[in-house]
C-alpha cells in the first residue's frame, strides 16, 4: 500500500483537496482496487482491436443546416439602446 499512499496523496494535492488519514486509507484501497483492475485489462491480447474514439457508433443529432427567413433589419434593431446608421452602437472598451 506504500505506492498507493503515495498515489493518494499526489491526486489529492492536483485536485487541491486535504484528505485526513482515514480518509487516505479509505480512499487507498479504492484506488488499489481501481489499478488492480487496469492491470487485469494490460492482460488482454488487444493487438486485433482497431483503435476507436468511442465504444458505440455515433451518429449527428444536428439538424441539417438549411437557410431559412431571418430576424428583419428593424426588429433587429428595435430594442436597441443605441443605435446610428442602420448599427448597434456599443461603447468603446479598447483604447
């Protein structure tokens, strides 16, 4: 469990969390028991397994992309706090 303290520790100081020594210990064996796991899964002969982005095919949900009427100039423009030559007019933030 010595390499798994030292595991626990380093994640606990990257996600800036203080941990008491129970909760190190606890959390030690969950984290031992997570790279027992991984270590079972270096066991398999994944050498026929193409590599993939996702576990499932995905497919777009996306609408298709089609041009349809658009808001109109004014009313785009009505409500407009301030507005000059057709433009919103905004105040300058850049000097």
């Amino acid at each position: 469990m010595a390499n798994t303290e030292l595991d626990i520790r380093y994640v606990a100081n990257l996600a800036r969390v203080a941990l008491t020594p129970e909760e190190e210990a606890r959390f030690g064996s969950q984290l031992e028991a997570i790279l027992g796991y991984v270590k079972k899964l270096e066991e398999l002969d994944v050498s026929k397994v193409d590599p993939m982005a996702h576990a499932v095919p995905l497919e777009n949900v996306l609408r298709a992309d089609e041009v349809q009427p658009s808001l109109p100039h004014e009313a785009a423009l009505a409500n407009a706090p301030s507005k000059a030559n057709g433009l919103f007019v905004v105040p300058k933030i850049v000097d």
